[in-house]
C-alpha cells in the first residue's frame, strides 16, 4: 500500500476495483448483427446512377464480389462469420472494455464511464474487422487485386493488412490534405505492401475533373478507385464505410461490449460513437440498437460528428451519390452534396458528405441524435482523455470523447449515476502533428461553408426524395 505521505508523488491511490474487461478468444462473436430487419419502415434501395431505377445485386457486380453483394441485402437478422475470418479476427480480438476510473475522478462526475477500444488491432483502430472479410471474400471469388480510398489513411493501412493476409495486391488512393499530413499512414501501407497515391491524382479521369481541389475529399478519393476497379477485370472495389456489409462486419464491436458490460455489471444509459461514415458507430451502437428496437432495453444514441462536415445534423435527407464524380449508386442519406469539398482537418477519417443510410434512417426515426463539434473542443477532450487513461486517441474518436464529457457534466449537473459507453476507435499515434498545432495554439477551427453547401445541394442528381 502507498503511504499517503507518497500521495502526490504518485498519484491518487485508485480503488481496488476491475478497470479492464477482457474476453476470451473462443468469445469472438460467430455471427455479424444485421439490423436492416429490425429498422424502422420499408428499407429503401439504393438507385444506379444512369437509370436511376433501383439498383440490384448484378448492377454492383462490376466492382463487389458476390459473396459481399449478398451481405448487403441480406434479409437475415444474422449472418455467419466465415471460419477463416474468425480466425484473422484472433490476432487482435476481443478487444478490451475499459471502465474510464480516473477519467470519472477528473471529470468529478457521478457517471460510470466505459469505452469499448479498438486500437489494439494491427492497424490501430476498428477498421480491420471489415478488411478482413472483405479481402476473404475477394480472394475466394479470384480477385487479384483491391483498390480503395482513404482519409485519415486507417482505413487504407487497414486494407493494406487485410490484403497482405490473403495475398492480393492493394492499391489506395489517400485524401491529399491527409496524405501531406500523415506521412507515417502512408509507410505503414507500404510496409504492408500497398500503393499509395494522393488524391487528387492525375492518374484517373476522375482525379483530373478535380484537380482544382488539390486537398481533396473521401468523396473525391472514392470515385479515382471506383474507375480504376471499374476498368480492371482483375480488380474489385473496397469500401471502407457506408455501406450495408460495412456495418455488418463492425458489428463484433458492439456484441463484444455487451458481454463485456454484462461482466462489468452495468447497462449503458448512452452509447456514443464518432461518425464519418458510419462504420464505427454502427459498430457499437447496432447491437444494442436491435434490443432498444425490439423493446427489449432503452438507452439512448448519440453520433458525434465534426462541426466543419456537419452531415448529419445540417444536411439534408436525400438520394446522393456517395462519391463526388458521380459514379456509385446512388444512396438514401443525409447529405451537404455529393460534390460539397470539406476544408482540411485533422480527423481526415470524417470529411465524408454523406453518411450510411442505416446511420441515416435511425437519425431520421429519432432513434439516434446526431451532435456536432469544434476542432479545438475535441482536442481538449483528447488531451484530458489522455491525461488520465493513458490512451492518445484518433481525432475522430476524439468527438465521442467531447460528446462522453458532456453526457457526464449532464449526470453531474443532474445528479444522476448515468453509465456511459463510447467507441474509441483507435489512436493517435499517427497524429501527433494535429497534437503539436493544439499544444503550440496553433490549431485551427476550419469553418463550415453555408453558401457551398447550398451550392453542392443545387447540384443534387435528380431523383426521387425518400420519404
């Protein structure tokens, strides 16, 4: 025991109490959660973007392999993870569940707080529970080769893993502003086998239309892989958020965390996640959303998202593209325009114009609220964070991290014991160039454009507006 005299000079003693809650490997889940049955209303299709008529399973043909189109309409409230996916899944699941001690004795809040980590993957955050079915898939339909897009460039180094597990080649297309900013991303693909270019390039018809915005957008980096996957019978496309299988996959998230919280003793009263396009979110919050849905819990959902790409709380609930030039299907989603540029930031991960449609229709349905917040704000959040837990989060994750600070003071200024759960979706340690401008006062707070958004959303493709 630490004499209390040696107080100071070691900290505050902690209670003997569990801060980790570890799962074993034989309780990685077997099935991804589906919860297009459980949503509320008729799910609404997605349209092909010349016709405009609702697009089928052979219109994503060209760049999807069958295995992962029959997963995004998938009508079952469950779908079995391949033994083989299981297995990659080992290297680094389950991840851990951490009650936030410290943060709650900082933060001087009633609240018990939790948050599921998932930086303790290869690549350091969520994103490989996707890339890893999706290159499965892939190489068992005979692909040679995937081809993608990345922010903040977790999702490219993610891919990049995932392909070197399965042997296919990778190819990514990096957001320019991110590229300049994340060197280290960029390495780490390479490391893994990948190439690596900045978009917008001058390699794809696509990357030249948009050479007049050289920091770039996901929107952007999404429709130069899009063409060159289109244009490669060898090659598929790999999307990194989104989309229906996307979400599916993240799925082992949440259902881990509910074992997890179950040993922990605890039953959330919110569950937050940061949302770019959707990916992590959805993660967590699915699970415990198909209880809520099915009347079988109540807790609430809060997606937090940056106030420069404010998607979801200021766009509008329309059919888009879901990339800048025009060449996906269009998707059911809130959106500032397919071809909205958000200025350059430092969470890359979420300068997206749109949003998942599954996100999308539980904000719409009032069953998830969407919050926005200041750059600035989030790295103050993610410095305390780290000052108590240790942990240097992402600055995406940074904005559940803000949104966690402000469901506390509300259970501190309420009185009430509220447990909070996030996602910290990954870490920081690519990112210490955005901690040095917020260290050194020199981060700035990029401000969002009304008047190009409501330039972007006269540019809206014709189509139906969903109800």
């Amino acid at each position: 025991m630490i004499p209390d005299t040696e107080s100071a000079r070691y900290g505050p003693r902690m209670p003997d109490e569990t801060t980790k809650f570890l799962l074993q490997e034989s309780d990685i889940p077997t099935h991804w959660v589906n919860l297009m049955p459980d949503l509320p209303g008729d799910p609404l299709p997605p349209l092909h973007p010349g016709t405009k008529e609702p697009a089928g399973p052979d219109d994503l043909t060209p760049i999807f392999p069958m295995g992962l189109i029959m997963q995004e309409v998938s009508p079952e409230p469950e779908i079995e993870i391949p033994e083989e996916v299981r297995d990659a899944y080992k290297l680094w699941r389950p991840t851990p569940l951490h009650r936030a001690r410290r943060l709650e004795q900082a933060l001087d809040t009633p609240a018990r707080i939790y948050y599921k980590y998932e930086g303790t993957s290869p690549a350091g955050s969520h994103k490989p529970n996707t890339a890893v079915p999706q290159a499965y898939e892939n190489a068992k339909a005979g692909i040679k080769k995937l081809v993608t897009e990345t922010g903040a460039g977790q999702w490219g180094s993610s891919l990049a893993f995932a392909c070197s597990l399965f042997g296919l080649e990778c190819e990514v297309f990096m957001v320019g502003s991110s590229y300049d900013q994340k060197p280290y991303r960029r390495s780490m693909m390479q490391t893994w086998g990948a190439s690596v270019h900045r978009s917008p390039s001058g390699l794809t018809e696509a990357g030249k239309s948009q050479a007049s915005h050289p920091t770039g957008s996901l929107g952007i980096a999404i429709s130069e892989a899009v063409e060159v996957a289109a244009q490669d019978p060898d090659a598929n496309y790999s999307l990194g958020s989104v989309l229906n299988h996307v979400l599916l996959h993240q799925s082992v998230i949440g259902q881990e965390a509910i074992k997890q919280m179950e040993m922990a003793g605890d039953e959330p009263d919110v569950v937050i996640g940061c949302v770019g396009g959707g990916s992590n979110f959805a993660g967590l919050t699915f699970p415990f959303a198909r209880r809520v849905l099915r009347g079988e819990a109540k807790m609430r959902f809060v997606a937090a998202e940056p106030a420069a790409c404010p998607t979801l709380t200021r766009g509008v609930y329309r059919y888009d593209f879901g990339d800048t030039v025009g060449l996906t299907p269009l998707m059911p989603m809130y959106t500032l325009g397919h071809d909205f540029v958000p200025p350059p930031m430092h969470a890359g991960g979420l300068r997206y114009h749109g949003d998942a449609p599954l996100v999308c229709g539980l904000v719409k349905a009032g069953v998830v609220e969407a919050r926005a917040y200041r750059q600035n704000e989030t790295f103050e959040a993610a410095v305390k964070f780290a000052r108590t837990e240790g942990i240097i989060p992402a600055p995406e994750a940074a904005h559940a991290i803000r949104a966690a600070f402000e469901e506390a003071e509300a259970a501190k200024q309420a009185g009430e014991e509220r447990v909070i759960l996030f996602n910290l979706s990954g870490h920081g340690h690519f990112d210490l160039a955005a901690y040095d401008a917020y260290l050194s006062g020199e981060l700035e707070d990029p401000e969002f454009s009304e008047q190009d958004m409501e330039d972007a959303l006269a540019r809206l493709p014709e189509a139906p507006v969903p109800a």
